[in-house]
C-alpha cells in the first residue's frame, strides 16, 4: 500500500494528465508531494460487521511426509470471524485434511474447524479476538504435492495464496523486507516519533520487526503483505492505522461526498492536507472564521483532536485555487513549453509549479498573474511518459 498518498492535486503540463482528489490514492507517482494510502482502508468495517479482513496464508511440505502439505493462517489483531477455503488447481483430489487447524497466540478462540466440500475442496472456519496463528495440514497422493497449485482463500484476494508448497521447485518465496525500505514506510507513517533523532535505535526496532517476520509472528506477517501496509509492523501499530484510515474516511465523506462544506462554509473553506508523517494528523483550512468553524467540523468527526488548522490562515478558497489551477497555464502562453507539472499545495494555499527554468516561469508568472498570485515554482524534471517516443541519440 504504498502509492501516492495525500490529498494535493497535480497535472503534468505537456500530457494534460489531470488529476483531482481522491483519483491521487490510485496513481503511480507523478507527484511530488503526495502521501501514500495505508491499505487497511475498509479493515474496521468489515471487523465491525463480523468478519476479520486481516489474514494471510502460505502451504509448505509436511517434513517426513511423502503425501503431507501444510497450511499456516496468519490473523493480525482485529476481532471476528475467520474463514478459509482450501483446494489444489486444476480439481486434483485431496485425500485427507485436519478436522481442526490448531490455533495459537493471544486471540485463539478455539481452533479451526474443517470439514469437506465434495473430493477436491475443504472449507475451515473460526473465530478470534485478536492476533492469532492457525496451522493445519492437507494429505495429496503420493508424488503430487509439488504438481499442483495450492489455493487457500481467506477473503476474496485479501491475505490469498495461489502458490506451489514451500520447498517445491517452483514455489514463490515470500520477499524479505529491507531494513532501509522498513525506515522509510515508517517514516512516512510517523511510526517512530518517540525515536526522532536516535537512528541507531530506529534501526534496531526495524530489525526486530524482520525478525519478527521470520519468526512467523502473525501481526508481522499479515502487515508486511501488499495489500495492507507493507512492512511489519507491532500490533497496536496495526490497530493505530487502521484508526486512522477509519477517521480519514468519515470525513472525507462529509466534505468530498457529503454536503457538510455547502452547508458550513461554501465561501471560507480552503481544503485539507493528510499529514501521515506526523501522526496522522489532518490539516484544514478556511479562509473566514477558521476557529468557530473547525470547532464545528470536529463535533462530526472521529478523533477530533487529530484535527488542526493550517499553520497560516489561507486567503484563498479551495475553489478559487482550482480556477487558477485549472486554467494554467493560459493558452498560448508560453508557459506551456517551460512548466513540466503542476500541483494544488493546500496546506500553503499555493499552486506548485514544476519546472527546469525556475527564474524564468517565476517572472513569466509574475508578469501574466501579478506578483501576489498564489503560485510557488520549484525546480523538477519532466515527467516520462509511457507513450512518448524514444528520443534518438546525437551525436557529438
């Protein structure tokens, strides 16, 4: 899960790619300044309605068992119902299957109950009130536990494996974390704030992470996957992410999808700014009355306190940035052939402007929208795009 992330709109000048809002969460990096998305997302509404959505799977070679494929279910810490739904590729037959796949670790609320669905299927399900792990086993004829694909279904593609056993010739190995990568996303998450300042001890609580993923903890395991957020993580960090997508995502159904901005403050708002890095915090801004009416905002929210107003108050509206922006560069200027993207920096209450010719568009601008136009240009390199022809090389 780790994408483009904050809520800032950006446009790459010489395609016209525009892009607007949540349309960011979704796109591979043309910005400069966009927090990615942490991809627990719809985790607590799934675990509130009954159902864990944070578990993931892996079958391995039973040691000393020529027919014996074993099956491991790792569950982070949300509470509710756990199911699973076992086959091989192709309908080969399954000879046998644990009844029960033992659960162990603090949020066991029993095993895991099996039982056949016709010659080739079986269907587990469970509960569990926190981190748990499951492991059962499957028994395949002889000579055949590396012949077929190995399916185990947890929820949708949320934690599946489609995979060869662990120890066949073609089985994927889960990839390892690197340390480096596992500071960086931590990072950007604003996970190690009580550390600031202290590397060596960030990378020791990094390390111990990995190790932890070695080891097979299931809160380590579940949120290194792809599709949460990518790196292990300890379990109230799990718990502290999710938290902070389900808040981000109420409110910005009030205010993107909800009616709450054209009722509370159609002529003052001036946007929001998600600012993962330092806490989860989120940024808003009005260019009237800010205080009166971020009081009146947080009375809707969770986490109310998560909240804050832009550092300085903003003079222009979230809809007047938008013209301008939308409207840049003006046709015929000549703008077009020096800007290379461009970019609304809510939190400054400025249109970002990308380019290799700093001085130059700075005066062009000055010139066409006046010296107090709200517009920061920053030095950036042409974006490639995939459907731009190779250049030829010259010669010297």
């Amino acid at each position: 899960m780790n994408l483009c992330r904050r809520r800032s709109v950006h446009v790459n000048v010489a395609g016209r790619l525009r892009l607007a809002g949540p349309a960011l969460a979704a796109t591979v990096c043309l910005c400069a300044f966009v927090w990615p998305t942490a991809a627990g997302a719809d985790a607590a509404g799934p675990a509130a309605a009954g159902r864990a959505r944070d578990c993931t799977t892996e079958s391995m070679l039973e040691r000393g068992s020529p027919t014996g494929v074993r099956y491991v279910v790792w569950c982070g810490v949300q509470e509710g119902r756990v199911t699973l739904r076992i086959k091989r590729k192709g309908g080969r037959p399954l000879l046998g299957f644990s009844r029960t796949a033992a659960a162990s670790g603090p949020g066991a609320a029993g095993p895991m109950r099996c039982r056949a669905l016709g010659e080739d299927r079986v269907f587990c399900e469970a509960r569990k009130t926190g981190q748990v792990t499951f492991r059962g086993t499957i028994a395949v004829p002889r000579g055949t536990r590396c012949g077929a694909l190995v399916s185990l279904n947890v929820w949708r593609w949320t934690g599946d494996s489609l995979d060869f056993p662990s120890g066949c010739p073609h089985s994927y190995e889960a990839r390892e974390r690197k340390v480096g990568q596992i500071l960086s996303d931590r990072a950007w998450e604003g996970l190690d704030l009580d550390l600031m300042g202290d590397h060596a001890a960030r990378v020791r609580r990094a390390e111990g992470l990995l190790a932890a993923w070695r080891r097979g903890e299931p809160v380590a395991r579940w949120t290194s996957e792809e599709e949460a957020f990518g790196m292990p993580l300890r379990a109230f960090e799990q718990t502290e992410l999710e938290y902070r997508d389900l808040y981000r995502e109420r409110f910005q159904d009030m205010v993107e999808d909800g009616d709450w901005v054209e009722r509370n403050a159609p002529d003052s708002w001036a946007g929001y700014e998600l600012d993962q890095a330092a806490g989860g915090l989120i940024w808003v801004g009005f260019t009237k009355e800010p205080e009166a009416l971020l009081e009146k905002l947080r009375r809707r929210l969770i986490a109310p306190e998560r909240f804050r107003l832009f550092p300085v108050q903003p003079r222009y509206t979230e809809a007047q940035l938008e013209k301008i922006w939308f409207d840049f560069p003006r046709p015929k200027s000549p703008l077009w052939n020096l800007v290379n993207s461009t970019g609304i920096h809510y939190i400054v209450n400025k249109i970002e402007v990308s380019t290799e010719h700093v001085a130059r568009v700075r005066r062009l601008i000055a010139a066409e929208y006046g010296p107090e136009a709200p517009f920061e240009v920053v030095y950036g390199r042409r974006a490639i795009l995939l459907s731009d022809p190779p250049q030829a090389a010259s010669l010297p």
